[in-house]
C-alpha cells in the first residue's frame, strides 16, 4: 500500500464516529438496570442481595457482560489513538491522569467507602458502627505489584465499580509510554500487514477472536470485573487503538458484521449452557481448570468479539445510510447524558446501593422491588449529575467533565476518556 493511500485511511478513521457515542451512553445508563439487577441475581454476591433470588437475572446479565464492557474499553482505544495524535505522548498522559485519576481520587475519598459499609450493614443486623469509624478501616491498605493494576490492597479496601477507570487510566500511561519508546515504522508495517489480511472475509472475526480466546481460557473470567480478565480487556483497549489508526478494519467491519452477529448467536448458543453444565457440577466456571470449563471460557471471549464487530458494524452501516442525526427532544436527552457520561459512571453505584439497602426489606415482588428501584437510582444519579456536579467549575473538573467550550457533540471518548 503506497504513503497517500496509508494517509488516506488514516484521515478517513479520524472521521467523528457518533454511533460510538450512542452505544457508550446506552452502556453507561444501561449499567444502572444491570446493577440493579445484580441485588436480585442468585449467583452474584453484589453488596445488598434480596431475600428471594433469581437465575433469570444471570441469563440476562450475560446477554449484556459478554458485550457491553468490552466494547466500552474499545470504545476508549478509539478515543485514545485520537487524543495521542493530537497531543503527543506527554500530553496525553498529563491530559488522562487529570480526566480520568482526578475523579479517581475524590471518589475513593467521597463515593467508594459507602458501598461496603453498607454491606456490612446488611449483612449484620448487629453491626452498628458508624461510618466515619468505619472509615479508617477502609483506607487500611498495602502495597501489592502482583494485583497490577489494582496494586492498592486492603481487607475492606476496594476500587469498587471504578475498576474500569483504574484499567483504563493503566492502560493509557502504558499506551503512552509505547508510543515514546517503541519505533514508528515497525509499528505502522505490522499496522499495514495486519490491515490487508482482514481484507479477507472472516478474518475481522478470527485474528482478534483467538488471542481472546486463549486468554479468556486460561486465564480465566473475573468475576468483580463484569465476567472478563483484566488481560482481556487490555486487548480490547489495543483493539480499538488499532481500528482508529487505519480504516481499512472498519470497512472489513461493516462487511463482516451480519456474519459476526450469526456467530455471535450461535457460539452464545452453544456457550452459554456449558456455563450452567460445569456450575451444576460443582466447578467454577469462571476459573475451573477443567477442559469443559476452559471451553466455555474460549468460547466466550471469541463470542464477546464477534459480538463488538457486529454491533460497531451494523451501526456504522446504519450510520452512513443516516449521516444526520435526529432532533428534538430524544436528541437533546442523548446529548446531555452523553457529555455527563464519566460522572454519571462514577456516581450510580453508590446511590444504586444506598437505595437497594432500603428497597430490599420491602414485602414486595422481585419486580415490583426491581422497577422501583431502577426508577429511583436512575433519578437520583441524573439528579445528582445535574445538581452536585454539572452546575460548577470546580466539581466539573472533580468529575472528569470537559468545560463546554472544549466539548463536542460527537466525541469518540469512552466514559473514561
């Protein structure tokens, strides 16, 4: 492929992508139903669990874990390789630690003690420390290199649902140190190579499937990381670096994604049961060694792929036969959850788990337990977005939030970016 076409693909995947922005917003809020759900789920130890449990909830938070995450951390990669052409290196290390370990900071300080405290409220009638006391216990911490990047350790410590900005801000400073360190030729060669062997069909599919695959297989799934290993992640993250630096594999993307989304159902198909074959057998399917075990696990992680090539390409698709997006009152909610996506991350949680610790001892349905629940955290969380954050410059910039005049309407950035 001669230079001016290489600078072709690579000024035609800087092209602003908002179907990107539509799936992270639809994450993003989506996550309040799924935590939500996780208070009901009978297998998941979330940090407030009903009375009365259910495995409908595990059927239906795998339709969304096998996807919904991985694509957020793609998402990101995207945004990552645009914001390090424009700034450089340094830049765009100074510029993620602001974005991302700010909001990093104030909630480990503010939001993530609150989670479980509460747990060990709900757990223990007789528990009746306060929560300042409980405080210091929870910044009782250790040092521990082998958890990287969770390398801050503690018996009641945790990062809690932040674990996607602690990786994503990791795998930022790593992306940036390579991108000092490591030659540029090289790095666009295999750039090219790669790009013309995803010129043929399936191939999209299976280069990126594989290595997905094994470690999804041997290192196993976490569960505190929505069901994928960190390692995993990381892929997806360099994943989407890779699409952003040469259109060439989001065309092989859109043309592929009816087959990926065949695949996708059918490794579910045949996936998903053996998930529930090696858990009635007494095993972890998460970490089990077993061969049925490592099985499903391949199968997973090839199915999370195909699962992201189908999504991204058949929204690309739809978004080039509908170039302008619509108006009116859908556009402007879009817009507004869509620039308060970081600080709507960051606060749902804590105030999903606040509401659950009363919700639970209702005498009520599941149901009537579960939309209660979901309608109010959803409030509140925008509520607090809108109140506590939106409305100054000081908690803007606690939040990660981009002042409005620096602000586009169609950003690539992840939640986190």
């Amino acid at each position: 492929m001669s230079e001016e076409q290489v600078s072709t693909a690579s000024a035609r995947a800087a092209a602003r992508r908002p179907e990107l922005d539509a799936i992270r917003t639809l994450v993003v809020v989506g996550l309040i139903f799924f935590h939500s759900s996780l208070v009901f789920d009978e297998r998941d130890d979330y940090y407030i669990k009903n009375a009365d449990t259910t495995e409908v909830t595990t059927v239906l938070s795998g339709l969304a874990v096998v996807w919904a995450m991985p694509i957020l951390f793609l998402i990101a990669g995207f945004g990552a390789r645009h914001s390090l052409r424009r700034r450089g290196p340094g830049g765009f290390a100074a510029e993620r630690l602001l974005r991302l370990g700010v909001p990093l900071l104030f909630a480990l300080v503010v939001l993530l003690p609150v989670p479980p405290w509460l747990r060990l409220k709900a757990a223990d009638p007789g528990y009746h420390e306060s929560y300042w006391r409980f405080l210091p216990r929870f910044f009782d911490v250790r040092f521990d290199a082998g958890e990287f990047p969770f390398v801050v350790q503690g018996e009641q410590f945790e990062t809690g649902h932040l674990w996607f900005v602690v990786m994503l801000l990791a795998w930022a400073l790593l992306l940036a140190a390579a991108a000092r360190l490591l030659p540029r030729y090289p790095r666009r060669r295999q750039r090219d190579r790669l790009a013309e062997m995803t010129g043929r069909r399936g191939l999209v599919l299976l280069l990126p499937a594989l290595p997905l695959a094994v470690i999804s297989a041997l290192d196993g799934m976490e569960e505190s990381y929505a069901g994928w290993s960190r390692w995993a992640y990381l892929l997806f993250f360099l994943y989407g670096v890779a699409l952003a630096g040469d259109d060439r594999f989001r065309d092989a993307m859109r043309r592929d994604a009816m087959l990926a989304a065949v695949a996708a159902v059918v490794l579910m198909a045949v996936g998903m049961p053996l998930f529930f074959v090696v858990s009635e057998s007494g095993g972890d399917p998460l970490t089990d060694p077993s061969g049925l075990a490592m099985l499903m696990r391949a199968l997973y992680g090839m199915t999370g792929w195909c699962f992201v090539v189908a999504i991204l390409g058949l929204l690309d698709r739809r978004a080039r036969r509908q170039p302008n997006p619509a108006s009116g009152l859908g556009r402007r909610v879009y817009l507004y959850l869509a620039l308060g996506a970081l600080p709507i991350y960051v606060l749902h949680q804590p105030i999903v788990v606040a509401v659950a610790y009363h919700v639970v001892s209702w005498q009520s349905p599941i149901v009537v337990k579960y939309l209660t629940l979901v309608t109010i955290a959803l409030a509140l969380t925008v509520a607090a977005y809108e109140l506590l954050v939106r409305r100054t410059r000081p908690t803007r910039f606690l939040f990660g939030v981009r002042e409005p005049a620096a602000v586009r309407p169609t950003t690539t950035e992840s939640p986190g970016e």
